[in-house]
C-alpha cells in the first residue's frame, strides 16, 4: 500500500459519522436504523476493498459530500424490494426471467380476498366437512377441455414427473428421440423421467419417428408411450413423426396409457394473428389422450402452475400418489387460476382481457401509430440528448412457445449523445421502476407490443432521468 493510498484510508469516515450525516439528512429515515448501520458498515467495506484499484473511489472519498450521496443511493437500492416491477421494452410477451405472463385484473379483487382472509381452501361448504382443492378449478377444466377429470401441481415439470412416477416408476416409457427435449435451467425430459423411477426407452432417430418404432418397442415391461410437443424449438426439413391418433390407437391396442405434455398449453387456436397452428389442449384431448400436461403460465395466460387432465381412471390414480401433497399448488395459484379459467368461458373475453392473448392480438397498426406519437413526444422533451426514431421490428411470443414464429412489431429506438448504449441500458435497469429494452445495432429498442398505455409515463420519467444524468455529470 503506497502512501496515498494510506492517506485515503485515513479519510473514510467512521460509521457513527456516516450514521450521523444520514440520520440529519432525513432521507432515510423509514429504513430502520439497524438495516442503516448495516448498510453503511456494507458500504464502506466495498470503499476500503476498491480503494486500491479504482481511483474514481480515491476520488469520491475525498468529496465528503459525493460519498454521502452514494452511501445513500447504495442504502436505498440495497433497502429496495428484491422482487420489483420492471417494464418490459424487449418484445418477448411471455418472459421467463420477468415472470412470464401478466395477470388479467380480473384475477387481482380474489386475489387479494384470498390472501387477506380464509377462505374455503379445504373447506366444503355445502356438508361442512373437509372437501379438495382441486375442486376448485376441476370443473372449469373439464368443461373447458372436454376431459373426464383434472389436476394442478406446481408446475409443468412436476405435472410430467408426477404422472410419470405414478403410472410408469419401474416401467419402460416410450418416447421419439426427436421429442427428448430440454427446457428452461437446463432440465431435459430424460432427467425428469430418471426421477420419476421411469426407464427411458428411445425410438427413431432425431428427424424421422415411424409407428413401427414404437409398435418393435413395446414389451411386457412397456409402462406408457410419451408424446412431448416440441413447443420451444422446430426440426424442419426431412422429417417425419407419429400422430396423436397414431399413438393412441397403438396404445388402445396394447392396453397402454398415452401421454402427451404440451407444453404451453393453448386453449385458443392462434394462428389467426399470423402464428403457426400449435395444438390446443382441447384437441388432444378429443383426439383421446389418456393424460395431457400443460403450463398455467405461458400461453394460457395464467399463474405458474402445473395442469394434469384426461381419462379420469389415471387421474385418480395421480392424485392418489403421495407425491402430490408435495407437488401442490397453494390458494393463491388457485385463486388466480380460477379468475384465469372463468374468463375462458367467452374466448373473446379472453382475448381482450388475458394480458398474454392480448398482446398476441394486438394489430400492428395500432402499435405504428402509438410508437409514431411515443416517438414525437420523447423527441420534444429530449432532443438535446438523443435521437428517436420508429422502427419496424419483430416480437416474440418466448416462453419457450412457439419458436421461430414471430409478429410484426412497432418500437422507439433511441441512440443516446452523450453516452454509450451500454450505459443507458444499465441506467435504465437501475431506476426506481426498471426499463429493459433490447440492444439493437448501436441503439435501445422499446417495442411498443409489451408495453402498456398506462406504463408509457412512467417509462418516459426513467428515461429523462437516464439521459439527462449524463448533462448533469459533466456539468
């Protein structure tokens, strides 16, 4: 340690100074002063531990003033909520790291009963005695659906392990190798099934799956054939797979249970916004599916949640299997996916109020006029720190649902004067409400179909700060 170095250790404040300067100041005081000192004693170890490479630190410690200023943005952002409200500027609708879907508002009023009360969770209310909670949506389910009885776990995975330890522990599983697919966190079908106890047996190759490799496959220790919807990536060219009628005829034959985990779960038919025809639940269960799983909050809009319906003969059996207490869903996934499920009994209800089926909806050239006026608006207010521009882009539906398929888009491209992209982009994630947009050709993308009307303001306030702080610095 060199002298001037020694010298900028000597002018670290003490933590009963800092204590003090941020006690006066009174802006910090809902923060209790136990997390106070703690926060200031966090502070001043990452002072002391960066003093020694960075001389922008050298710097800040001799400004008393500047140092007060950043031991209190650093006790207010570490003090902040860790599960925030961000806005989504990226495009991808159905976003794994924001949380995927949105809730409707029709889901926020039981929401909130349900949490803020008791409720009739377990509780029948007609014989006074204990009931089920999976009563509570099963009926929507089947009528929705058209399947003979339901179930809801925590989520996809645990649906699929589930009802593959039930039906299948100790049994062969069939499944096209083409089908052997991975999903988010690096968790792969195959793994799923180890768990379950299921031995994994691969028919055809990765391209090409005929009948007959399911049919030399079968043998007196066949537990189920597995069908997975390949929901998050294509094979395209020179293929060829069974179909569902295929399967289940096979499986009808050999008195085998057929399964199919879709995946994303559509209860509406798509294509009708310009995406490719995916599957709906209501189909593979009248094309006779024994067991189908889904999520509850990619394409159907809802809660995390893990969906089981079909034949009511291994439903049974499923939530009969210890492992389901474990695997359960709470009252609050409950409340929020019944509010989901009710708004389905009018599809155009649906459309207009999901928030997911929403912005799939959206025409595009409603998205071109409000980018178009978004546009003129920022480029008045802040003409003198960045040029705006309207772009005509493409958004994703992500989620790990229907891969390669996207739609026509409208974004506000801004390309900061005075700064890099790279420091608009870390500005805006570290605002008081979080802006995340995509980084495209030197510019910051805002694409119009993930953000809401209402959060347009909001979304302005945070850039006038990001960009302007820039002015201010070298002022």
């Amino acid at each position: 340690m060199d002298s001037q170095q020694r010298s900028v250790f000597r002018d670290i404040p003490s933590v009963n100074d800092c204590m003090g300067w941020l006690v006066a100041s009174g802006a910090l005081e809902d923060i209790p002063l136990q997390r106070l000192k703690f926060c200031v004693r966090h502070f001043l170890d990452i002072v002391r531990q960066s003093i020694q490479t960075n001389r922008q630190t050298r710097v800040i410690v001799s400004d008393r003033q500047r140092l007060l200023e950043e031991l209190a943005n650093f006790v207010r952002q570490y003090h902040s909520l860790g599960l925030r409200r961000v806005i989504n500027g990226t495009g991808v609708i159905v976003h794994t790291n924001m949380g995927r879907s949105l809730l409707p508002s029709a889901a926020m009023a039981p929401l909130q009963a349900t949490a803020a009360h008791y409720s009739n969770l377990e509780l029948n209310l007609d014989t006074g005695k204990r009931g089920s909670r999976y009563h509570h949506v099963e009926g929507l389910l089947c009528e929705l659906t058209g399947a003979e009885s339901a179930l809801v776990v925590n989520n996809n995975a645990a649906a699929v392990l589930l009802a593959l330890e039930t039906l299948a522990s100790g049994k062969e599983v069939i499944v096209s190798r083409g089908q052997l697919v991975e999903i988010g966190g690096s968790f792969r079908i195959p793994d799923i099934m180890r768990r379950s106890g299921a031995r994994l047996v691969e028919v055809g190759t990765t391209n090409r799956t005929h009948l007959r490799d399911y049919q030399q496959a079968i043998t007196d220790d066949t537990g189920l054939l597995l069908r997975v919807h390949c929901s998050n990536y294509r094979i395209i060219g020179f293929t060829s797979e069974v179909s569902d009628a295929e399967l289940i005829r096979l499986g009808k034959k050999h008195d085998l249970p057929v399964m199919e985990d879709l995946g994303s779960g559509c209860l509406i038919d798509l294509s009708r916004f310009g995406l490719a025809k995916e599957p709906t639940v209501q189909e593979a269960v009248a094309y006779g599916m024994d067991i189908v799983t889904f999520s509850g909050d990619k394409l159907l809009g809802g809660p995390q949640a893990g969906i089981l319906l079909g034949r009511k003969y291994y439903i049974d059996q499923i939530k009969s299997n210890p492992l389901n207490r474990a695997l359960r869903i709470d009252k609050l996934t409950l409340a929020t996916l019944e509010s989901v499920l009710r708004l389905y009994l009018d599809e155009a209800q649906a459309l207009r109020e999901i928030p997911t089926l929403a912005m799939i909806a959206l025409p595009e050239a409603v998205l071109a006029e409000r980018a178009h006026a978004l546009c003129e608006q920022w480029h008045v207010l802040l003409a003198d720190y960045a040029v705006f521009t309207v772009q005509n882009i493409w958004s994703q539906v992500g989620g790990g649902a229907m891969p390669e398929q996207n739609l026509a888009s409208w974004a506000v491209a801004v390309k900061p004067l005075a700064m890099k992209i790279s420091q608009l982009e870390r500005r805006l994630r570290q605002a008081a409400v979080p802006v995340i947009g995509r980084v495209e050709d030197g510019q910051l993308l805002f694409d119009l179909r993930t953000i809401a009307i209402d959060e347009t303001d909001t979304l302005l306030a945070s850039l006038q700060t990001a960009l302007q702080s820039s002015r201010d610095e070298r002022a």
